[in-house]
C-alpha cells in the first residue's frame, strides 16, 4: 500500500477485535520505517507466525520484529511497564534487537498496579467482560486528571503528589467494592523509582518524531489494537473499550494532524466475533457456534477466552467504514469457512415493523435486532494456497465481490491462512 503518495497508513479492526491486525501489520512493516501503537494497553495480543515461530505482542508494535523498523508507544496508550519490559527480554531473548528502535511517548499514562487492583475488584468491569489488566482504570484516571504519565517521573517531588492522589481515589474504590486489599503511596513510588531507569531511556516526545519523519517522507504505519465496534464513542456502548480505536483515534493517539493520514485500511474477518458481553447480532446457535470457533481457532490470544461468533455482518462494516473513512479493506481467516456447504451474509436487521440498514446506538434495538440474510454457496475447497483472486473458487470470488459492494469499500487483501506469505493482494 505505501507508494510515493501513501505515506502514513492507519490499520484498523472494522469489527469487534482480532481481526488479524497483527498479521496485516506485520506484513505491511516490511515496507514501513516506523510502526505506531496509538490506543489500548496490554490487553490488544496481537500473534504473529514468522515460519514456525509465534510471537504474541501485547504492548509493543508487532512491527518491532523486523529489523530495519523504528516502533513507537504514542500517547493515547496506556502502558504497563512491567509487561514493556517482559516483552523487551522475551525479544530480545529470541535474538531481536530493539536497542534504539522502541519509544515510548512521554505523554503516556502508565498502568500501575492499583488500576489492576480496582479493575479486578469492580463489579462494572466484570459486567462489561475486562481482561482485568487496569486498563480501564488507567483511562479514568487520564480523563479524571489524575494519571501519572512517563514523563512525570522524571521529577520525584513532582511526582509525589500525583501518586498520592491517585492511590487515595483507588483506595476510596477499593473500599467501596468492599475489597481488603489497598495500594500504597511508598510501594508505588518505589516501583517508579525502579522503573525510571529502563523506561525514562525510552520516552521521546512521538509526536513530534512521527511529524519530523513525514516531513522527510518516511513511511509510518500506525497499529489501532482493539475494534471499531469497541471504540469509546462509536463501539457498542457501553460494552467498549477505554479509547477511541478508530482512524480519528490514531491521530490523537500518535500525536500526529488527521490530515497526514493517507489511507486507512480496515481487517476484517470473513465472519465475525467477539470478546465478552454485548450485543453480536449474527451470532451462531450451537453447533454452528462450537463448530466455527474451533475452525477459526477463535480462543483469545490474551486471555484463552472463547470467542462468540457470527456470520458476516455488513451493517457493522459498512458502518465501520464510514466512521474510519476505510480506504481498503483487508478480509482475514476466509480459509475458516472453506468446508462450509453454505455461508449467511447479514444485511439488516428487522426491529419489531422496522428494517435497520444502518448501524443504531440503542443496545435496545440491536439486542431484539432479527438479522437478514442473504445466503450463498460454499466453496468445499481449500483456499489456502491461493495467492491471486483467480486462483479462489467461484463462490468465495462472489462472496467477497458482494462483502465488497454491500460495504462500499474495495478488498485490497485477502488472507487465507496464518503464515505471512497466506495472503492476496500484494
Ligand atoms: P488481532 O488482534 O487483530 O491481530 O488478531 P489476533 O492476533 O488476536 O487474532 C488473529 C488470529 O488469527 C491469529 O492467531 C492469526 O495468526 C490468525 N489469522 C490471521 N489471519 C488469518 C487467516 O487468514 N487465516 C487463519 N486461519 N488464521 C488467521
């Protein structure tokens, strides 16, 4: 996708989440000088196989596996020191190098351990399905001016007052959850005074190195973690994520102006899923549902959770489209369904006397939404070494054509399996 006028690319997930971003990211780094992740904490997992090597990133950009490419932290992740640097040795530890090519924002807000604690013992965060890891926490904090970000702890005296308001208000929760346990100004102030000295090497101001290097067009990729369909403002609220994980997230979140982004591509998989609670209107029945997720191998790559599936749902990636401005899309995983006798693509949902062809905010209507199917053909081959879109049997060619025409955005890749070179369009 990068040419001489495309040189800032966004990728985001059109749906609700592991999409296959990671792969995608990883196979358009090959041609990237910078990889950005600009929302989410450690909660994202992205895998990706390099032969028979799988590596699951949580917090760094999945681009940091391939030599030549500067990785960044922006400014709208929160970010878990403890698992930056798990995942520093981990690398390093499998000979990749990130010496002088990994920056964390100094705008960052970190993920302590009193947000792991509060996320633990809310009840909110079991209803909405959390992964626990104080993410959440984390983002209330920021939007509550309470946050510590990296480059507070370049001062301790600037930092003191800071954590001890922040301990005090996640002790006030703690009480009010009826949780024992409590955090400590001391013990927190010592984990920072351990911590600064591996992380304060790190922290740059991104958003000015991300301006500088498109001004000498370097080609910059910019990671959105999460889904669209999770994003704070347009997700199904108020079962989301903590940050804005569409296109105009990317901008805030890597400091950078929206009008610098060039193109946006949206990962789709050839069906859909999600991750805990909330509306999925296409949801499977049993057995089709045990049957799919085991296909699809849908377990998080975070947490082992299963995921529910459904199938294809163009309401919701046209919708995506719209709100992200998706240039291309890239359909994932269309190897999942090769042995199917026949696929449901969902094109409405009926309300009561009403037909939804747009996407509603009311969880109401979308919890009694009845989808619409248009039915096809299934392929019964494989597609996994296909390589070119002639080389697709006919009836996956008609199924993607009409994704394509119901979405109103072009398929620029197709994948058909986990391996890089599984892939059409490049
Ligand atoms: P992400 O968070 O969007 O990167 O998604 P995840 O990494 O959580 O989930 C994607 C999973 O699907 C990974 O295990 C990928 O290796 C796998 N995957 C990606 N593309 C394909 C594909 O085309 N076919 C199959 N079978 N698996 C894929």
């Amino acid at each position: 996708m990068f040419d001489a006028g495309t040189r800032t690319i966004v990728v985001v997930g059109a749906q609700w989440g592991d999409e296959g971003k990671g792969k995608l990211v990883d196979v358009l780094a090959e041609r990237a000088d910078w990889v950005v992740r600009y929302q989410g904490g450690a909660n994202a997992g992205h895998t990706v196989h390099i032969g028979d090597e799988s590596f699951v990133l949580h917090q760094i950009p999945s681009g940091i596996l391939h030599p030549n490419v500067r990785c960044a932290i922006g400014n709208g992740v929160v970010l878990d020191p403890e698992t930056l640097f798990t995942e520093i040795d981990e690398l390093v530890a499998d000979g990749i190098d990130v010496e002088g090519r990994l920056y964390v924002s100094d705008r960052a807000h970190l993920v302590l351990p009193y947000h792991k604690l509060v996320d633990s013992s809310s009840s909110a965060s079991k209803a909405i399905g959390t992964t626990g890891r104080g993410i959440g926490p984390a983002y209330e904090d920021k939007v509550a001016r309470r946050g510590v970000r990296v480059l507070d702890i370049r001062q301790g005296n600037h930092l003191q007052p800071i954590v001890e308001a922040a301990v005090a208000h996640a002790n006030a929760q703690l009480a009010a959850f009826g949780c024992p346990d409590r955090a400590s100004v001391e013990e927190t102030m010592d984990l920072l005074d351990r911590l600064a000295p591996r992380l304060l090497p790190l922290a740059e101001d991104v958003g000015l190195a991300l301006h500088r290097a498109q001004r000498k067009g370097t080609a910059i990729l910019l990671e959105g973690a999460q889904g669209s369909l999770l994003d704070v403002d347009h997700g199904t609220y108020p079962f989301v994520t903590s940050s804005s994980t569409t296109s105009g997230g990317a901008a805030t979140g890597a400091g950078i102006s929206p009008r610098s982004i060039d193109r946006c591509l949206g990962v789709v998989k050839a069906y859909t899923t999600r991750v805990g609670h909330g509306p999925l209107p296409t949801e499977f029945q049993e057995p089709l549902q045990s049957h799919i997720r085991k296909l699809g191998n849908e377990f998080g790559a975070t947490t082992g959770r299963p995921r529910r599936c459904g199938w294809f749902d163009s309401v919701v990636v046209r919708y995506a489209v719209r709100v992200n401005g998706l240039t291309d899309l890239a359909v994932t995983k269309l190897d999942v369904l090769d042995t199917l006798d026949e696929l449901s693509v969902c094109t409405g949902y009926r309300v009561g006397s009403d037909l939804y062809t747009e996407f509603p905010g009311d969880l109401g209507a979308l919890e009694t939404a009845e989808p619409v199917y248009e039915v096809f053909q299934g392929w019964r081959k494989s597609t996994a070494d296909a390589r070119a879109l002639g080389d697709l049997p006919t009836p996956a060619r008609i199924y993607l054509d009409r994704i394509e025409a119901l979405v109103e955005a072009p398929i620029t890749y197709v994948s058909v399996g986990t391996r890089r070179d599984q892939i059409i369009g490049l």
